[in-house]
C-alpha cells in the first residue's frame, strides 16, 4: 500500500537537489528499497487478519475494523513525533528504531494470543503502525539521498514498486499461513474454558507469521546499524506545522488534503471487506484461505496501473485523468455490487487499478505551487492518511446496520465521486 511513501518523500522530497550533496552508497539502497518492501507488505497483512480475527472473536464488521482503525490511528498520532524523532537521530538511526518498533509490535502479539484477548491484538497493531510511520518518514528522503539528485525521481519510483510488490505478495502467503485453519469448529459454537482455548490455538497462525516477520526486522535493523554512520553531513530543517495548518485555508490543497483522508479511507475499506465479500454465496462462495489469495489482485492491479498511469499522465491532464478512474471505480463497485458470481467478484478486486494513481495525483495536484512551504503541506497531507482509521470503521457500521456488505460499498463510492470533482477543480494549472 503505498501511501505514506509519497507524502514523506514530499515533505523532503530531494535533500540531495536543495543540498546539493548525495552519497554514493548503492548498498544501502538496497536495504531501502527492503523497507518499501516490507512496511507495504504488513500494512496490506492487515486485510488477512481482519477475517480471523472477525471469526475468532465473533466481531461485527464494525468491531472488526478496529483494525484499521488502530493501525492507521498511528499516522495521527506518531507522524509528526516521528519526523521530529528522526530529525534529532538521523536517518540510519531513525531506521533502526523504527524498524525495532515494529519488531515489538510483532513480538506483542505473542501475549495477545496466549490471554485471547482482542484488545491487546489492536494494541500490538498499533505499536507494530508506528514503526511503520517512523520507518517511511525515513525512506523516501533516505533514497534521495542516495545517488545523484538528477535521479532522484527514479530512485523513488523505482522504490515505490518494492512497495506495491510487498503488498502484493504479503497477503497471499498470509492467507496461507493464516487463514488455512484446521478447525472443524467455530467461535460462536464455544464459550468458556473452551472458548478461550480454541482463541488461543487459533491466532497461533497469526504469531508464528508474525514471529517470522520479527526475526526479518531484527536481522534488517542489525545490518542497518552497521551503516548507521554512513551518512556523512547529514542536515535536517525545521519545519513549522502551525504553516501546514495554515495552508488548509487554500482552496485547492484544502479539497486535496480531504481527497487524500477519503482516498486512503476508500482503498483500505475495500481492502478490509475483500475476503468477507468474496465469501458471500451469491458472489464466489469461497473459503477463506481462497478469499485471502486473491487480496493480491487488488493491491497488484494497484502495482500494475502505476506503471500504465505514469506513461498517460506524461499526455493527459492529471485532473482528468484523476477524475476518470474516480468515475471508473464507482463503475466498478456499481457492477459489483448489482451482478452476482465472477463479475461481482472481480469487478470488486479490479478496484485495485483505478486505485493505483490515486495518492501522487492527488498530493501533486494539491501542493502544486505551494514552494517552500511544500514541507508544511506534507506534513498535513500524512496526517491526512488518517483517513485508513475513520473510513474503514464507518464503513463497518454500515454493514452492521444494513447487514450488506453492498450497501456498505456506498461510501467508499462517495469518496470516489468527491475524489472525482477534486480531479475537475483540479485540472487547471494552480495559480502562484
């Protein structure tokens, strides 16, 4: 999911062009481009666990985007301490506590899992999120860094399919280790003693994926500190975010900011309903393990558009073509949502590529001619990730309200139709 990449690397988007300096170090850009990887792919896990922990802990749809909730609740809370954490440690350093952050989310859900208790789960979820936070406010300035400032852009977008790789490939091993469940039973059949046994051998699939994912972030935060005074010269300005809040009050990066809290909030509440949906009878009927496989269509048509919207958008306004995948997105969730068996299966997951230019279009079109004050702009523009909390869990509470999952899909196609109209305000080149 590759989200928070393109705001951090807006906020110091080149350090090397304003400072005129880059390091050559081709080996750390090897271990960056592992960051994008791995912090893409955990973030998309979330749409594995969602279906588990809804059936373990027989949740309602709303109880179970407390997930979302929880992990993207971080971008609120631990974005602007993180930049300023990194800006007092430096970037290699920053990495690494980052990355032992999220090492500790991970370890928590050991203890999760042995006390069967859903709210220590939300809690590792948001320690392992905020070392995701930390971990991309370093990436992409980091990459900048790391080579000449001429190929910066390259660099980043070259980096950001490491990202969209992750979330691809993440959910369909974890539906394999997570959801092929044994069971011949269910939650709701239990209680007591028992109840909390099975919760306990149940989420033992989810600990020992992500015990595994521990042990990576160890070894990647061990060899990160080998290079950790590798950056000679390093300099970080400060940045006022008093004047990012200020910047609300222009129109056009006003609409922005919002479109990005709706983006985000559409694309992870999709994400987040992918496996319940393509389990419904009347859709794919699948089971969940199945279901989950097929997650990686969605973030891979997200993968694959990137690479077609960035040879469009070099020939067609960014605004009309924003405004054209909006309009094709509400298209899709319309015909998913009125037809039934494969076309309503997979006109849901193929979301997932109009999806795909949504965040740079939007971010690029918002900030255009906000110059030196690009940083500030940035800096709102993450917290307005926090769109991947709110959306999601209202989402949920349609579903349980209406009891459809279709119906449910009508806000995220609002979001889209909003995102539309931003795309048309947009089009036009901004004034100075």
């Amino acid at each position: 999911m590759a989200l928070a990449p393109q705001a951090a690397s807006s906020s110091e988007s080149n350090p090397a062009e304003s400072e005129g300096q880059h390091i050559d170090a081709p080996e750390l850009r090897l271990f960056v481009m592992a960051l994008f990887f791995i912090f893409g792919g955990i973030t998309s896990l979330n749409d594995v666990i969602i279906p588990k922990l809804k059936e373990l802990f027989t949740l309602n749809y709303t109880q179970a985007m407390l997930v979302q909730f929880c992990f993207f609740t971080a971008y609120l809370v631990i974005g602007l301490p993180g930049a300023a954490l990194v800006k007092r440690i430096g970037y290699m350093r920053g990495a690494v506590a980052g990355l032992l952050t999220m090492m500790t989310g991970c370890l928590l859900f050991i203890p999760a899992s042995q006390t069967a208790t859903y709210g220590v789960f939300l809690f590792a979820l948001f320690v392992l999120a905020s070392g995701v936070v930390i971990v991309q406010v370093v990436s992409n300035p980091l990459i900048s860094l790391l080579g000449k400032a001429e190929t910066a852009h390259s660099r980043l977008t070259f980096a950001q399919a490491f990202n969209s790789l992750g979330t691809t490939v993440f959910p369909y091993f974890g539906a394999i280790l997570i959801l092929g469940s044994l069971a011949t039973v269910s939650a709701n059949q239990l209680s007591g003693a028992e109840l909390d046994a099975y919760r306990t051998a149940e989420t033992q699939a989810i600990v020992n994926g992500y015990l595994g994912l521990a042990v990576a972030l160890a070894i990647v935060a061990g060899v990160v500190w080998m290079f950790r005074n590798k950056l000679k010269g390093e300099k970080h300005e400060p940045s006022s975010l008093l004047g990012g809040f200020q910047l609300l009050k222009r129109p056009r990066f006003g609409y922005g900011a919002a479109c990005i809290f709706l983006y985000v909030g559409a694309e992870v509440a999709i994400g987040s309903l992918i496996v319940n949906y393509l389990m419904q009878a009347h859709v794919l009927g699948l089971q969940e393990q199945a279901a989950g496989k097929l997650i990686g269509i969605y973030w891979g048509g997200a993968m694959i558009g990137r690479f077609i919207g960035s040879a469009i958008l070099r020939v067609v306004s960014p605004g009309l073509v924003l405004a054209a995948v909006s309009a094709g997105a509400i298209a899709l969730i319309l015909i998913s949502t009125s037809t039934t068996g494969t076309v309503s299966g997979y006109s849901l997951l193929a979301i997932g590529l109009m999806n795909s230019i949504m965040f740079p279009t939007i971010f690029t079109l918002a900030c255009e001619k906000l110059g030196a004050r690009a940083a500030d702009g940035s800096g709102i523009i993450n917290i307005a990730i926090f769109g991947g909390a709110v959306i999601p869990l209202i989402t949920g509470v349609i579903a349980d309200a209406t009891g459809s999952l279709a119906t449910a899909l009508i806000l995220p196609a609002l979001c889209y139709a909003i995102i539309a109209g931003f795309g048309l305000f947009a089009r036009k080149p901004a004034e100075g």
